[in-house]
C-alpha cells in the first residue's frame, strides 16, 4: 500500500519539478518540445510492453481487452473535451494561457496523470513492482506540462507558492489514484486486470494523440519525431533490462 503511494506520488513529482526550473529559468519553447516528444516514445513504448502486452498476458485475446482500449480512448475523448470548455485546452502549451484557467490546467493534469498512477499501483499488485519503463514516462510526460503552464500562469500573475500549492495538489491526488489501483485491484480477476491495463493504454494513447503529439511537433518541427523515436527506443531497452 504505501509502496504503491510512494510510486505514485513520486512519478507525478516532477510536475513540482517542472514548476521549480520554470520558475528559476526561462526555458526555451524548442527545449521544452524536445522534452515532451521524448517523452511522448518513452510512453508509447510503455503503453505497449507494460500495458497492453501485460493486458495480453493476463487474459489473452479477450472482449475484455478491446473493450478497454475503446473504453479508455472514449472516456479521456470524453474528459478531455470537458476540460478544453474549462480552459484546459493548451495545458502542456509554453505561453501566456490568456484563454486558458488554472482549474481547467489542474484537471487536464489530473485526466492525464490518474491512468498512468492505476497503472502504478495496479503494476505492485500484478507484477510486484514497478516497471521502470513506466516511471521514465510518467516523469518526462509531466515535465512539460508543468513547465509550460506554470510558464503561462506566472506571466498571467499568479504567485509562485499559489503554483506550487496547485502542483502539490494533483501530486497528491496522483499518489492517491495509485493507492486506488493497488487497492481496488489487489483481488481482482484477471479479466479486470485486464480491462483495466487496457482502459489505461486507450486512455494514454488518446492523451498522447490529442495534446503531447500536436504540442511537440508545434514547438520542434520535424526534430519531434527523431527524439520520439529515440526515447521509444530508450524505454525499450530499459524494459528488457528490467
């Protein structure tokens, strides 16, 4: 159980992290880009041999596993468009965020942070630890998004200790949705398992292809692809390795 917290909060940590450099450092836009699209191939590869190869795994070529992938592509398409009303739509986007609102940018970051800490805890109690693949991608995929907005909300005049009491927040949130998965999951059968794993990898892979994707490829050109390629090919190798 606490494991499965410490992992989570942990991974979500960088989101404080991305706040501090953005607040020490002026980051530039192409930096910031490299970062996500890196990060984008780390969590492609993750979604692939930590998720949906484990869902595999578990219960085969089950309804269970398509229904999953859907179920989790619909339900972040779902959230994902609710949060872009509430001004959450460039939330991983370097700049002045002058359409944007703190609460729509905290709840975009829960949406993206919440499949990848069930993940987590669900990870503890299926496998017995956590994939170090899982974690990288977790981590780099927050950086940016922390960056930017806080990048954003500091030219828009908020206060730092508000930022970081905002950071702190879906870090906490994100320890406890790691619980959850170790939690409501330590018993489950493996049908569930997954379903579950599936319904994070639709949801990741919808993430991805809605807001990482589109945000890199805009701040590097055609550099997106080469470093997603690359940090694809760091996070296999991690995987084999662990």
């Amino acid at each position: 159980m606490l494991e499965a917290i410490f992992w989570g909060t942990a991974a979500a940590s960088s989101l404080v992290v991305g706040a501090l450099i953005s607040m020490k450092w002026d980051i530039p836009k192409r930096v910031v880009g490299i970062i996500m699209a890196f990060g984008v191939g780390v969590l492609i590869s993750a979604i692939a041999f930590e998720l949906a190869e484990e869902a595999f795994k578990t219960a085969g070529a089950s309804w269970g596993l398509a229904l999953g992938l859907v179920g989790g592509a619909v339900t972040f398409f779902a959230g994902n468009y609710f949060i872009n009303k509430k001004g959450g739509k460039r939330r991983k986007k370097m700049g002045g965020h002058e359409d944007g609102s703190p609460l729509g940018i905290v709840l975009g970051a829960v949406l993206d942070g919440i499949p990848e800490s069930i993940v987590i805890g669900l990870s503890i109690v299926h496998g017995g630890a956590v994939g170090v693949a899982m974690l990288v991608a977790v981590f780099l995929s927050n950086l940016p998004e922390a960056i930017g907005s806080t990048s954003g909300l500091l030219q828009n005049g908020w206060k730092r200790l508000h930022l970081l009491a905002m950071w702190l927040s879906v870090v906490v949130v994100s320890g406890l949705a790691s619980f959850a998965g170790f939690a409501l999951f330590e018993k489950a059968s493996p049908d569930t398992v997954a379903f579950t794993l599936a319904f994070s990898a639709g949801a990741l892979l919808t993430m991805l292809a809605d807001t990482m994707m589109p945000e890199a490829f805009e701040d590097t050109g055609q550099l997106a692809g080469i470093m997603t390629t690359l940090g694809f090919g760091v996070a296999f190798w991690i995987s084999i390795l662990d």
